[in-house]
C-alpha cells in the first residue's frame, strides 16, 4: 500500500507540474507576462516597425533585442511581449544616425512606426560636370535632360543639360532680364517637351518668352498676343501647343501654333488651375470657384464652392486644385494667408484660413495632406482622417517644426511622412510622426546656403543647386531590396 501511494503522489505531482507548466506555456503564447511588481499575469504589447535601411538593430530600454526575439513579416520587424508602460526604442544601422524615442505599450496592442528612415552619417555625392552658376533646375518631363537657369552679371541663359553625358547646349540668353523665383513663377516645359515656357524680368516687368528646344526660335509672347498684357502663363496640361493665361481678368487659350488667336474662356476671373480634364476658376466679383471641361470654350460651367468672405484686396492669388473637394489659396502679398477648401466624406469644412506668412505650400499624393511653410515655421493641414498610426483627425493643422533662423526649400519627401528643408547650408528631415517629439536629422552640409533642392522621386535622388557650384546629388531615400540590400 505505500508504495502504491507513492507511486500515486508522484503521478498527481507530475500531473500538476504538466498543467501548471502548460498553462505558462499557453499564457506566455497568448502574450501573457507576469509582473513582479503587480503580482499578476499582465497581458503584454508589442512594436512594429518598417525602416529604412531594412536591416537594423534594435534596443528596448538600452538593452538589445536579438533578432531571434522578433519576427519578420511583410518586410517589417514585429516584437511582442512588452510590458505596458513607457520604454524607450532605438534603431540603429551601421554607418546611420540611430533613431530613438519614448514608446508607451500598452496591453494587447501593437505601437506601429511604418516610417523610420535613418539618415546616413555621410552621403556621397555625384556631381554634375560644367553646371557652376545654376539657379534652378527643371526635369524634361520624359528623358533626362534638365532644364538650368542661369544668371551671370546682367544676363540670363537657359542651357539644356544631358544628365546623362554630362553636356549641354545653350539655346537662351538675353541680357537685361532676370529671373523672379519669388513671385511662383517657375520655367514650363511643354507637354511634348519641344518648348519651354520662360518668365523673365525685363526692365521691371514680367515677360515671357517660348523657346524652341531644338534650337530654333524664341519669342516674345507679348509680341504674338498684340493688345493683350498676359500674366499667369501655363502650359494646358491636356495639349501639347497650347497655353492658358490671364489679361487683366479674362482667361485666355492660345495655341502657339496655326491661327494663333487667343480664345476667350471665361471673364471677371483672379486665378486658375487645371486639374484632371477641368479648369478651376475663381471669379473675382464673388470669390466662387466653378470649373468648365478643358475642351471647351468656356461653357457649362460648375460652381464648386459658395462664395468666400474674405477680401485678398490687389494681392496675387495663388490657387492649388487637387481635385473638387480639395482646394487650396495663397494670398502672395499682406498677411500671405492661406486658406484650405475641404469637402470631406463627413463634412464640408469649406474654405478656412489655417496659416499666415506662408510661403510655400503642396499636397502630398494622395491629396490627404497639405503641406505649407513660413521663413521658420513648417505645418500640415489634414484632409482627411489618417487610419494608421500614427492617427490624425481630418480638418486638424499639425506645426511640425518652428526654427529662430530662417528655413527654405520646403517640400515632400518621397514617402510623404518626412519634410526635406534647408538651415542655412544644411540639408535636413523632420518626420511628421509627433508621437515623443519629431525626429529631426541632418542630411549633409554645403559650402553655401543652397538655392534648390530637387527631388526626382524616379531615381531616389536629391539634387542640390548651389550657387557658383556644380550641381551635386545623393541617393535619398535609398532604394531597399527584398532583403534590405
């Protein structure tokens, strides 16, 4: 009999230990941890991350985290069974500044960062050979050649450039004339490419002149538009020929080639825009704005908003057309107010002003958000509710970044969650996730203040346009293979 009941004990022993250690074993799976300071099992969070490079290393609290720990899916890293609480993340690579912050788990959820880019600790860079006194640059819109302006004394030129031989041909240059970048005014290639769209100051007063980039003529608009001032020149998105433009108030078509007779579209109008197959208009009695097929004369037009209240006074007026339901206005002069129109799934939020002493402003993408800045201030303004994290409230404005020295050349990144500018000589990121304070990096430092910086989102390539300089590039963001290669 004893040792029957030994025999029995020990069975019973072994049976509580199995289901004790299996319950640990299911609890831990189900992301259960016990916590010596609660005494209690607490069910635990975890991170997941999607960087750039994408092969990093990770430290939770100062403590590294072996990649045996943490799963791979979807080419981001997932780490589970984090105790709830604040912990503190770093990402690091070698050869890149690391990346860290505060990160609050909490029970059962993941904290998600699909947006890290670490910034190198030295960027090489390509240089573009015979480019020295370039002001700007402006891409051909299907080949690689570039467009430079260039100023020397009193004399303005326009060389195209093979990015490809490292060569170019000059085919303008007038003396007496100079570019006005501050006034929105920017060269335009045609549609075909085979004319650029040149604004100059001459004598004081803007003019624009057409240049055949084969080499053949160039030309003054205002001498083949006789009796008409025009002002606000584009290209029509949707021919290869042909230009819109203001004088005085009335929109004009003209087509540069054939009958060249300008076609009178519509009248009593401050600014415009094209967008997808529609001319936006804003009419100048009203504030409305009303769009009219492109292909048209004018006709069957569509009011789009109701009137707007506020008085721009003589300043220019600067208008951005995502699509109807998102619109955007600078006033170029006073205050530099900008007003956002936004007609979202919800609520029509109309025209509202978000910002004054802008100076640049430009949608992302996807038309979700609106990016603007001042001389030392950088925000953006939400179309849209954003689902992921980190999640923002449609109709919210975000400043982002506020400097005592002056900033310049705002723009997008290329994943639309990171803002490129220049302090000074450098050039630097700030992301938008606010989540613990904004992530700011230096990408690399020039000889000068930097007069452009352009992304050319095709090749993951910045290109740097300083003055007196060749121009200089860096691959940024770097392209990432299956494996982070």
């Amino acid at each position: 009999m004893g040792l029957s009941r030994f025999r029995g004990f020990i069975f019973l022993a072994f049976t509580l230990s199995f289901l004790v250690t299996a319950s640990l074993i299911i609890f831990f799976a189900l992301g259960y941890r016990y916590s010596l300071e609660r005494g209690v099992f607490v069910y635990s969070g975890s991170i997941t991350i999607s960087s750039l490079p994408k092969t990093v290393d990770l430290e939770i609290d100062d403590k590294p985290v072996s990649a045996d720990h943490y799963g791979i899916l979807n080419e981001t890293i997932h780490v589970t069974g984090l105790m709830p609480g604040e912990h503190t993340l770093t990402i690091s690579a070698p050869g890149y500044s690391p990346w860290s912050k505060k990160v609050n788990i909490q029970s059962g959820v993941s904290s998600e960062y699909w947006n890290v880019i670490l910034t190198r600790t030295d960027y090489p860079g390509v240089t573009l050979a015979d480019t020295a006194g370039t002001t700007r640059i402006y891409p051909h819109p299907d080949s690689d050649l570039f467009a430079l302006a260039k100023e020397h004394f009193n004399e303005t030129s326009v060389v195209l450039y093979d990015r490809n031989t490292q060569s170019g041909r000059e085919v303008f240059a007038r003396n007496g004339t100079a570019f006005d970048f501050d006034a929105g005014e920017n060269f335009e290639w045609s549609p075909n490419g085979k004319t650029i769209l040149l604004p100059l100051l001459e004598n004081g007063q803007r003019s624009y002149f057409l240049v055949a980039t084969d080499g053949g003529t160039v030309e003054k608009l205002s001498d083949i538009v006789p009796g008409l001032v025009p002002t606000h020149v584009r290209w029509n998105s949707t021919d290869d020929e042909a230009l819109l433009f203001l004088a005085q108030d009335s929109l004009y078509r003209f087509e540069i080639t054939g009958s060249r007779t300008p076609v009178l579209l519509a009248q009593h109008i401050r600014a415009y825009e094209i967008a997808d197959d529609f001319i936006y208009v804003m009419h100048s009695e009203t504030g409305v704005i009303s769009r009219f097929r492109n292909a048209s004369n004018g006709e069957n037009q569509t009011e789009i908003t109701q009137p707007i209240s506020t008085d721009f006074g003589a300043y220019p007026i600067v208008l951005d057309v995502y699509d109807e339901e998102r619109m955007a206005l600078l006033e170029q002069g006073g205050h530099k107010r900008l007003f956002a129109y936004n007609r979202a799934p919800r609520k029509n939020y109309g025209f509202q002003e978000i910002a004054t002493g802008v100076e640049s402003f430009q949608f992302s993408n996807d038309g979700k958000k609106l990016l603007f800045s001042s001389t030392n201030e950088i925000g953006v303004y939400f179309t849209r509710e954003w689902d992921v994290q980190p999640r923002r409230a449609e109709n919210e404005t975000l400043q982002i970044a506020r400097f005592s020295e002056p900033i310049a050349n705002v723009s997008w990144s290329e994943d639309y969650e990171h803002i490129l500018f220049t302090r000074g000589s450098t050039l630097k990121v700030v992301e938008l996730d606010g989540r613990s304070g904004r992530m700011s990096s230096d990408i690399k430092s020039f000889v000068a203040d930097p007069s452009q910086i352009f992304p050319l989102f095709s090749q993951n390539r910045l290109y740097i346009v300083v003055p007196g300089m060749d121009i200089d590039s860096i691959v940024f963001p770097e392209p990432q293979g299956l494996f982070g290669d």
